[in-house]
C-alpha cells in the first residue's frame, strides 16, 4: 500500500491575502511496472464533494487486485481516509486494465479504467443515494497548474 504525503503552505502563488491557507498535495503520479501499475492525483469533475482530494490507486496483476485510497481536505484540515477499498480486475491488456468493486445496492459496479498508454485513470461512480453516474479523472491538483506558468516565467526573467 502506498503512503500518500501531503505538505503545508501560508498561501498558493495566486492566492489572495485573506485567502486561508491550504493543503497542497503533491502533482499525479502514474508508474507501470509492467505487473504492478500505481497513481496517484486529483479527483476531478461534476459531483465532486471536496475539490481538494488525493487518490492512489495500485493494481497488481498477479493477484487480480487493485487497492485504493482517498482522502478529502478543506483548507488546512485533512479528512480520514478510512481502510483501502478493493477493486477486482476484469481486464489488464498491454494498454488497458479495467477493475471494479461490486455495489450493496443493486446498481452495476464503480469501476476503474486505467489507460497506460495515457498514463491516466477514470473512476465511473454509481451512486446508491442518487440515479446519477459520476465519471471522475485522476489529475493534478490544481495548484501544480498554476505554479507551472509561474514557473516559466521566471525562467524568463519576468
């Protein structure tokens, strides 16, 4: 299981002064061992309860499991993230590696899609509480986004 870390800032770059501070989790990581494939990132998209979220996610082929966590962060609090949840694999191909965990409430599976030539990750979400299917992606989080321009311009003497 992996160990996700998170560090602590007064502001983001673009962060106005009465802004309060936040948790900034580390940029998405994607690593394929060719048997064992680990992400890590953002979830991101419609429906979204904390926009300041990390998931890791480690599939291993051998055994036909993937392993997951998430965690959910407001300002400088850091939510519980509870015990990893168990994602069965259905496919691994050379490309792709869809697993799923079964739901309690007679709705198909949550389901995630893994595409490696992509090097990204798309979490499908059946919601018992609601008829809404969420498709939820693995990014970065977006204070990397703006740290990057900031960075470039630096390098140019702005």
């Amino acid at each position: 299981m992996s160990l996700i870390l998170a560090c602590h800032t007064a502001a983001t770059p673009a962060a106005a002064a009465d802004d309060p501070p936040q948790v900034i989790f580390n940029p998405k990581v994607f690593a394929d061992t060719g048997d064992v494939v680990h992400l890590e990132g953002t979830l991101t998209g419609d429906g979204i309860g904390w926009k300041n979220n990390r998931s890791a996610l480690t599939c291993y082929h051998k055994t036909k499991e993937c392993w997951a966590v998430h965690i959910d962060s407001d300002g400088m609090q850091v939510f519980s993230f509870g015990p990893p949840q168990l994602f069965t694999i259905r496919l691994w191909t050379t490309d792709r590696i869809k697993a799923d965990s079964a739901g309690g409430c007679g709705k198909p599976p949550n389901e995630w899609v893994i595409d490696r030539t992509r090097e990204s990750a798309e979490l499908i979400e059946h919601n018992c509480s609601e008829a809404k299917t969420y498709h939820w992606t693995l990014e970065s989080p977006p204070f990397w986004k703006q740290v990057k321009p900031l960075a470039d311009d630096s390098k140019r003497g702005r």
